[in-house]
C-alpha cells in the first residue's frame, strides 16, 4: 500500500468519527503521524480528502516543487497556502521536504531551541528533581509514600486521603516547553513556556484547593462544591468550583487576564475588594498591575487557547508585546533595535509544529522592512 492510501484511509476514517485515536495512527510512520495531526488541527481533513481525489500527484508535484526551493519564500504566506497542497500531493515527502528545506534556512539558528536539564520540580527547601522528557518515575514524597506519577511530559498526582499535612510541590516549566499537570483531586493544568506553579500534593478535606502560579496555565477544574478552587497571583484570585478557564500573569507583562472558557469564574481584586468580577463564558477580564483597575470583554477565545496546540494567534498586538511570547516560545532572546517597531501592530497566527522561529522572522520582516542577526539563539533587529 502507497503512503497516500495509506493516508487517505486514515483521513476518511477521522473524517467520519471527527477523532484522531492512537489505534488509528499505529501504522503510520512518525512523520505521517505529524502529518495527520497538523491536518487535524488546521481543520482540513475534509479539503484533504477532496484534493487527493482530483489531483494528479506528479504534475502538483512539479508546479509545487519551485515554490519550495525558494527558501526565502517559506513565511506564513507561502507555507499556509501551501500546505493543504503539499499534504495532498506528496503525503510524507512533502513533509521531509519541508522539514530539509527549513534547516538548511536554519543554518544559523541550529541551537535555537536550547536544551535545558528538563521540568524542575522542587519537591522541598533542598530538594530539586529535574524531569526529562526520556524519563519516567514514581515520585514520593518525605515518607517514601508515592504521591506522583511522571511520563514523558506529564505528572499525576495520585489521590491519598492518609496524608493529612499540607505539603507542597512547585514545578518550573522552562521557555521552549509546555507541561501537563494532573493535581491530586483530578483537576489538569496545562502549563505554557516560562511558567511556575505551587501546589499542594493533596488536597485536604475542609479546606480550599488553593494554588499559586506566575506565568500562564489552562484550567480544568474538577467539580467540588464543598472545596472552592483557588488560583492566586500578585493582588489577583480566581476562584471556582469546576469550570474551565486560562490564566495569564507574567511578571514582565502589566496585566494579569483571565479567560473563560466554560462555567463561571469569579475575579477577585484584593487591593479593591468592591471590585470583584464574574466572568461568563467568552470573556475576559484584565487587572491592570499599574493602574490596579479590573475590565471585562468579549473575547475570541481560541486566541488565548490555542498555545496548547502550540499555537501563536496575535490580534491588534505590538511588536513588543508579539517578541515576549515568541522568547517564550521559541526559547530564544530578541534585542530590538527599531524603535519604530516595537509598536507597530500585527495581526498573525503563527504554529510551532510548522514555522521555525526564522519562518517568523522572514514573515515579519517582510511586511515590516526590517534587517536581523542571529547568533547561537538570539536576534539582533535593525
């Protein structure tokens, strides 16, 4: 069977159950599973499929071959136009080639994604464990007791009504990494790039699940009527019983914002407590950290979600503002040098499973005309 009948079948069966299941996928290779999952994400499986009966592979091929050897064409523009017909035309060569040609335009930026010695977990004042994405293991606590389970990039604490001291954990999701989280009352935690998180291990009964975090996470919040859950930072609380929601509150930024996704969340200011905020699903609500003031929109949510899928989308965003997330991101360090740019704005969408950081780079200086140096990962604008 040829790799894109090996694909359409698979495509034809995720376009009928609207799923992607493990199962599925265990005939593919890796760079097929990547494939399937950058379609599934982008929400053109259906357009997929169409393609791949109308077309005729080796003529596409041949008129796609020249817009892809043009290395300096491989911005936004060219690849999201581009890669539904690569998809298509050449299945997983398509994908090599794409992946061949940006390194050979990364020449200059092979380290850009630095290494790290992995998730740190402090499990106490002296304690420190660095958490690999090759490893897997238990996790106990001062007793020898298990309260966690780690694999790959992910832990789950283990659920333990013997443990009746609060003791916490706090965990540091390095620049360049997002991290999964699983606290004891089955509540999970999505952690973006840069962030710090504290945590009981177990959650004690009469008491309010509270957590502490600097940076930004997706909530899930198991439902619990009796034990509110509680996420503080700086002079800002939110508190629920089960809904889902993100939380951003970057020490670098100047707004600490909330997102609601699902159910009700309540923002609590606790320098003004007469200005406490309830949120409802598609809003946001921002506290200022200058002017200590609090505002509620509307918001596109997938905008403030979409860095789980290793998304970037950026709606009436400085230059300024964009640099932070892409350090983030990316792991890398910018030093702008064009003042003129850091406040212009841009409206972009950018994935990290598709545009290297230089892909961002070339889409953005095209449309902004500005020069830039690379060296090991780091960028100097002109």
């Amino acid at each position: 069977m040829t790799s894109n009948s090996r694909l359409k079948i698979v495509l034809e069966t995720i376009k009928v159950s609207g799923k992607i299941t493990p199962e599925l996928l265990k005939h593919l290779s890796v760079e097929e599973k990547d494939l399937v999952q950058t379609l599934f994400d982008q929400g053109m499986i259906e357009d997929t499929l169409s393609y791949m009966e109308s077309l005729d592979s080796t003529k596409a091929w041949n008129e796609l071959m020249p817009e892809l050897e043009q290395p300096e064409k491989s911005a936004i523009p060219l690849w999201r136009s581009v890669m539904r017909y690569a998809a298509v035309v050449v299945g997983v060569v398509a994908l090599g080639y794409m992946v061949q040609t940006r390194d050979q335009v990364d020449s200059g930026m092979a380290n850009q994604v630095l290494e790290t010695n992995g998730i740190k977990l402090l499990l106490g004042k002296d304690e420190i464990k660095f958490l690999t994405q090759q490893s897997s293991e238990e996790i106990s606590n001062s007793s020898g007791q298990v309260v966690a389970q780690y694999n790959a990039n992910s832990i789950t604490y283990l659920n333990n009504p013997e443990i009746k001291d609060l003791v916490f954990h706090e965990i540091e999701v390095p620049y360049g990494k997002i991290f999964d989280l699983t606290l004891s009352d089955g509540t999970v935690v999505h952690l973006n790039s840069g962030t710090k998180m504290r945590y009981p291990i177990q959650f004690l009964k009469g008491q309010k699940r509270e957590v502490q975090i600097s940076g930004e996470a997706y909530f899930d919040v198991a439902k619990d009527k009796e034990h509110p859950f509680v996420v503080s930072s700086d002079d800002i609380a939110i508190e629920v019983l089960g809904t889902q929601f993100n939380f951003s509150t970057y020490k670098e930024e100047s707004v600490v914002g909330a997102v609601l996704v699902e159910g009700a969340i309540k923002m609590i200011n606790s320098r003004f407590p007469d200005e406490d905020v309830v949120l409802v699903p598609g809003t946001r609500g921002s506290w200022n950290k200058v002017e200590h003031k609090t505002t509620v929109e509307e918001v596109d949510v997938s905008i403030y979600t979409g860095w789980m899928k290793g998304e970037m989308i950026f709606k009436n965003s400085t230059f300024e503002e964009m640099a932070k997330r892409l350090e983030r991101r990316y792991d890398v360090k910018i030093e702008n040098r064009n003042s003129e740019l850091s406040q212009k704005v841009f409206n972009a969408s950018f994935s990290k499973r598709i545009e290297s950081f230089e892909d961002v780079l070339i889409y953005l200086s095209e449309v902004s005309s500005f020069r830039y140096e690379i060296k090991n990962n780091s960028v100097i604008i002109y």
